[in-house]
C-alpha cells in the first residue's frame, strides 16, 4: 500500500539546495513527487505557508526508511537556516 508524506513551507533561497540534493535521495527511496512547488493556496481556513509537496512511496515502512536515514540527515542539514517545515506521512488508501 503507497504511503504519502505531505510537507508545507514557507518558500526561500535557503531551500534550493536542499530541493536538488533531496530530488536525487527520493528517487532512490523510490519516491515519486505528485505535486507542483509553489502552486499551492488555501481556499479555505487559515494557513501559513505558501508551498506544499505531496510525495509518494511504495509504502509506509519506505517513507520512515527514507525519513530516517542517515543520507537525508545531512541532506536535511541543508535547510538548517530556512524557515521551519511541517512533514506529516500516512498511509495511502
């Protein structure tokens, strides 16, 4: 069963090299992106980022794997100065 892990943020420079280095790290955690960067609103309620990625994996136990390895601790290490994220993972339906 796929799972998801749904990120939201506040956009900046500081994440850009963040975004090419975690690109390389999804695809090899067979992770699949779903979702545009930077098209994302609220139509309803209150919200306070202004981006947010949805991405898929095979399932729940590969997105805690990816998560959890010591590859994306030094590339997380690269949004250290960026505005703070919120990552939520569940499981698909």
């Amino acid at each position: 069963m796929p799972a998801y892990m749904v990120s939201q943020y506040r956009n900046g420079p500081e994440y850009d090299a963040y975004r090419k280095a975690v690109a390389d790290l999804n695809r090899r955690h067979g992770a699949r992106i779903l979702t545009r960067p930077g098209t994302a609103f609220c139509v309803e309620g209150n919200w306070d980022a202004d981006s947010m990625v949805i991405i898929e994996f095979p399932s729940l136990q590969a997105a805690r794997g990816f998560y959890e390895s010591t590859e994306y601790a030094a590339v997380k290490a690269l949004r250290k100065d960026a505005a703070p994220l919120t990552i939520v993972v569940m499981d698909g339906a």
